[in-house]
C-alpha cells in the first residue's frame, strides 16, 4: 500500500464543481491541493465525442440563464474563452420517438399516452394516500422511500427530474436571466474546464500535466477525524489532508461507490437531495 504526503485539501471530482473549488483555494494562496479524478479527463458529465468529424455533446450542451441583472459566471467565462454559441429557443429542435420493432412513433402520440399514464398514475396514488389516512396506523405497509416501478421512475422524472431537477421558479432563470445558448465549439463544451484549469494547474499544448491532479484515480474510502482525513484509492493508494471536499454525484453516493467512516448523517428525504 502506497502511502502520500500530507496535504491542505483533497478535491474528489474533477467536475465543474471540483475545478471551480480547486480554482478558488489556489486563488487564495491554498495551493498545497490534490485533485482525485475517477476517469481519464476532467469535466465529469461534461463530455464531447467525436461523431462523423462533428463534436457532440454527450453532456451539458446549453448555458443556461444569460440576459439578466446579474451576469451568469458561465457565460462570462464562454465569452472570455471566445466558446463558440447560439441562441437557442428550441424552436428547430427536431426529434423522433421509435418504438420497440424500430418504426417511428408519432411524437404527438407518445406524448398524450406518456402524459395520460402520469396523470392516471398520480391519481391513483392519491386515491392510495386518502385511503391510508383513514386505515389503522397497525395495517398500513412500509412504504418505499424510492420509486421502483417503471410509471413511479415516469412520475419521479417528470416531476423532480426533469431538465432542471428544481421546482419553479427555477433559481438559474430568477439569478441570471431567461435566454439559453446552445454550446457549438468544436473544442466542446470542456473547453471552458481547461481554461479554469489552466489558471491554476501546469498546462502544456492544451494538456494538464500538474502532478496535484490524479486521473483514472478512483476513491473507495474516505476515513474523517478531528485529526483530517484520510482518502483511500481502487489501486491501493492512501492519501491524507486536513479537509476533504466531495464533488462527486449524488448517483454515486446513492450508490455507496465510496464508503465513509464514521458514517455520514441521513436525509430525511434522500430523493430529493439534488
């Protein structure tokens, strides 16, 4: 088992948040920093992949709340980067439905059956939540804190996850302003990562070559005290610091792909954690 120096702080994720975090300290004189990345890149689910000599976006594709009181940070940087943009009200947005034999099917279709089963579905759980209120406390079954069937995932989504994962008003849009623009660089969306990266981390023909930041590092463990932390690889690496941030998805911790010990506290309401 390998074991490192000790360090100020560990950043787990090298998404946008864990850049942005990394970017701040450095900024602040915290440079003694190490940046733990589970894949080959920085961006985490901003990714681009090359399809038929064209970029496309498999990640974020929108800058979403630009034209408001306050400038978006985003949209300052894509400008600042020159990010190549356009405006986008989605009206030439174009897509089909196809059904499991392969044939299209009718989008207008799709919709109105889609939303007659949500609608169905949501009636019904009420119809179950009155009935409960009046059943013995003894009767009623444990009910599931997660959805599991195919239509409770369908209502799930349309109502929690869909597009923003935010109930209205959509704080982007309340901060920002409403106008959106549709990422179209051929350097991708990641572009506008490297260039937050390149601010603070050793750079070279467009490529980090800082050894503060670790790829293909995947954390299991990740053991916290008075005294600091302690952060465990896949490949048997021990790395320690005083603090730790976590910028990982809330899917993987969800999925307890990282184990923490002492355990960290429970939400009440661990679907909605967004």
């Amino acid at each position: 088992m390998e074991s490192s120096n000790r360090c100020s702080v560990i950043v787990v994720g090298a998404g946008i948040s864990g850049i942005s975090a990394a970017k701040v300290l450095a900024k602040n004189g915290v440079e003694d920093i190490l940046i733990l990345e589970a894949s080959d890149s920085i961006g985490g689910r901003i990714k681009k992949h090359s399809f038929g000599n064209v970029s496309v976006e498999l990640g974020a594709g929108w800058i979403a709340g630009v034209g408001g009181k306050v400038s978006n940070p985003v949209w300052e940087l894509a400008v600042q980067s020159g990010l190549r943009t356009c405006f986008s009200d989605y009206s030439d947005a174009r897509y089909n439905i196809y059904d499991r034999s392969g044939e299209i099917f009718p989008s207008g279709v799709a919709g109105d059956t889609y939303k007659k089963a949500v609608e169905s579905a949501i009636q019904k759980l009420r119809t179950d939540q009155d009935s409960l209120v009046s059943a013995d406390v003894s009767d009623v079954p444990e009910l599931s804190t997660s959805p599991e069937t195919p239509i409770e995932l369908a209502i799930d989504f349309i109502l929690h996850d869909f597009e923003m994962a935010e109930v209205e008003p959509i704080s982007t849009y309340v901060d920002f302003g409403e106008r959106e623009f549709l990422v179209a660089d051929e350097r991708g969306y990641e572009y506008l990562l490297y260039k937050m990266a390149e601010e603070f981390l050793f750079t070279s023909d467009g490529k980090i070559l800082d050894n503060r930041l670790k790829l293909n590092t995947v954390v299991r463990e990740l053991q916290h005290s008075r005294d600091g932390v302690i952060v465990r690889t896949e490949d048997g690496c021990v790395y320690e610091a005083n603090y730790v941030i976590l910028s990982v998805s809330i899917g993987v911790l969800q999925s307890h792909l990282i184990s923490f010990n002492p355990h960290l506290p429970v939400s009440p309401y661990p679907n909605r954690a967004r």
